[in-house]
C-alpha cells in the first residue's frame, strides 16, 4: 500500500463552500417541512410542562437563519483552524450541545426555538469539515511539524543568572 502524502489544505475557500452547504440543509430541511412532526413532538413537551409559548423562532424566518449562520460558520471555521482529531471531535460536539441548549433559554422567554434544521447544519457542518481537516494537511498543522528556526538557545548558564540593571532585564 503506497502512503501519498495529504495536499495541503485552505481554510478561506472550504469555510464558504461547506458553511453554505450546511447552512442551505438546514434551511431545506425546515423549508420542506420535514422535521415538522418533530417541533410538535417537542412543542407538546413544553406544553406538558406548562410552559407559555408566545411565539416562535427557527428556520426558515430571519432570526433562525442569522443563528444557524453563526452556528454553522463559527464550527466549521474552529475544525478548520484546530489541530488533532480529538479537538475537532470537542468541537463538534461542543456546538451540537449549545444548540441544543438554545430550547431552554429561549423558552424561558417564552419562545418555541425549532432546533432540529440548525442542529442538522451544525453536524453537516462540523463532519464535512473533520474529513475536508483530515485529508488535508491544514495551516494550524503546519506550524507544530515545521522545526522553530533563527532561535539561539544560550550555551552556558551564567548569563541569565546575571542581574541587570536595565529596564528590560
């Protein structure tokens, strides 16, 4: 099996392409009505609860789209600009959960948050840049394999022992 090596990677070109992608799923989704037996699952739940619903929020209005765009850009530009597997994984899953964590804080306003078209974007998202991350070689990579150049490390230890008189030690 012959090991190529990974083409480098960008961050401006892929950060559009795949937040638009994920940010028009979103919208779609929502659009089409797909997840509409899920919001009334979830809005029977608030009601159960007893909690005043005045108004709604969500995809497609205008609100929705300006904070799944947000939520949308804000992961894939943290996969794209973080190295390791790991971190990307944190990521993803970090804003999964504060977007899921928006039904709470908004219903305490009394606002219906129709969460699932942003979560959709915030996955679709967040996966199609860990594997845009993982066969890339990204910029933040770059710089923790590249060896630190032009640094003089002092040979003897005396030097830095010396008081100084100076303002800047």
């Amino acid at each position: 099996m012959s090991h190529r090596p990974r083409p480098a990677g960008h961050v401006a070109g892929p950060l559009i392409i795949l937040s638009f992608v994920a940010l028009g799923l979103g919208f779609a989704t929502e659009r089409m009505g797909i997840f509409d037996g899920a919001n009334e699952a979830l809005r029977g739940v608030w009601n159960e609860r007893s909690l005043v619903i005045e108004s709604e929020i969500g995809l497609p209005g205008t609100v929705g789209i300006l904070l799944t765009a947000f939520a949308v850009f804000g992961v894939v530009f943290a996969i794209l600009g973080t190295p390791g597997e790991g971190r990307r994984a944190i990521l993803g899953m970090s804003a999964v959960f504060l977007s899921v964590a928006l039904l709470p804080c908004f219903a305490v306003w009394g606002i219906f948050w129709k969460p699932f078209g942003m979560i959709l974007g915030v996955i679709w998202g967040w996966m199609s840049a860990a594997i845009y991350a993982h066969n890339h070689v990204m910029p933040c990579e770059i710089s923790l394999s590249v060896a630190v150049e032009n640094v003089v490390i002092p040979m003897n230890s005396d030097h830095a022992a010396e008081p100084s008189s100076h303002a800047d030690g």
